[in-house]
C-alpha cells in the first residue's frame, strides 16, 4: 500500500464495486465526487492534513488519530480508503450518498447500485472545511483523474457538482476545443471526450448533496445518464 501510494498520482484509492467490472448495458459506470472533509478542528494534525496551500494528506494515511486505534485491527481503515469507507458506513454526508444511491436504483434498476460502480472523489487531499472551492482543487487533481481512469477503464462518467466540472471541462477543452459544440448540445450535461487515453462519455450533474438543485434537475439527470447508459 505504502510504495502504491508513493508512486502514484492519486492519494485516495477507489472503491469498486464487486459487480463493476459487469458493468450496465456493457458499460462500467465511475462516480466522481468532489471532496472529503476534515471535522477534527482541534487534532493536532488538522491544520497540517487540511493545508490548502500544500493539498497533500499523505503524512497521515496510516496514523491518522481518528482511524489509528480501528486500523491497528482493520487495515481498511486509512484515509486513503476513504470512498470505500464512506460509501460502506456513510461516515460523511450520509445525504449526499443516500440521495445519490436512489437515484442510482431507478437509473440502474438494481437493489445494490453501488455493486455495479465505482467512485472516488476528484481532489485528493482532506479540505478544511466542506464546501469545494473552485482555488482549492489544482491541476494534480486532474492528473490523478487520468490515472484513475486508466486504472479503471471506465465508459461512462458521473460528475458530482459544478467546481469539478468546470475543472475538469477546462482542462479537457484544451486539447478538445470539438467539445463545447456538443456541451451546448446537450445543455452541459454530456458530451464526449478522450481522457487518460480513453473515449469516455462524461455527464455533469448537481451535486446531491445540494438538495434545491438536485431534485429540481433530476428528470435532466436521468434523461442524460440514460441517454450515455443505452448509446
């Protein structure tokens, strides 16, 4: 795990489905959130781990005070693991993860959704706080971005909110200028694109932790997963 994470671009590992590999309709479906966050104010390691000028969590992967006593029994239990953690015991906003996973059992038509995905989240290191601002994500996040979706070889992806998708969107334009065309085509919410070396369908949508824009958008959003589902 250690020389895993030392080489590698991404600091939080995926979690993926035991069904992903299945996929749906032949298509394996990654979810990417925007970020986790650190509560713990007064730990010492706080101002360290949730550094926005440094984004880097890595010194505290295994010895984290909150997970140390629980990881000398369970090894899972490492920041790094986090998007298997969350989504096992909704350790974060349970909202976020609950409003989703329905919205995925009516897309899916599956009783254990998050079987057939996979998820991480796109900046990868603990925020000081919960709100994703647009200065604290960083070109690194996008270049662990690639990586995952080399490593995972997804077809389709879901974006949660518009501070990764703005990111991520800008990034891409630059070498495929070809996509705004489509972006406007289909109000923002999918278009095609090459990322990690892959053709990938991209769709952007609210994140369902923001309760107002999200049920108001949700005919759009699963118009739009079905509609990258069932190409």
């Amino acid at each position: 795990m250690a020389q895993e994470q030392e080489n590698s671009k991404r600091f939080f590992k995926p979690y993926e489905g035991e069904r992903y590999e299945e996929g749906i309709n032949g298509k394996k479906i990654l979810v990417l959130g925007a970020s986790f966050y650190c509560g713990e104010t007064k730990r010492s390691c706080y101002k360290e781990c949730t550094n926005p000028d440094k984004k880097d969590s890595r010194a505290f992967d295994t010895s984290c005070p909150v997970y140390e006593k629980i990881h000398n029994e369970d090894s899972e239990y490492v920041l790094s693991n986090e998007p298997k953690i969350a989504i096992k015991i909704d350790q974060y906003d349970a909202t976020s993860y609950q409003n989703f996973e329905t919205f995925l059992r009516s897309v899916l038509l599956k009783e254990d959704p998050w079987e057939y995905v996979a998820f991480t989240n796109y900046v990868q290191f603990m925020l000081p706080s919960w709100k994703t601002d647009a200065w604290l994500i960083s070109d690194q996040d996008f270049n662990a971005f690639e990586e995952v979706v080399k490593e995972l070889k997804p077809n389709v992806i879901i974006t949660w909110g518009n501070d990764i998708k703005e990111h991520i969107n800008n990034k891409i334009k630059v070498e495929q200028p070809t996509i705004e065309k489509e972006l406007i085509e289909n109000k923002h919410y999918l278009f095609h694109a090459k990322v990690g070396g892959r053709d990938v369908i991209m769709v952007n949508l609210y994140h369902p932790s923001a309760l107002s824009y999200w049920c108001k958008d949700l005919r759009n959003s699963y118009k739009y997963v079905k509609m990258a589902l069932e190409e």
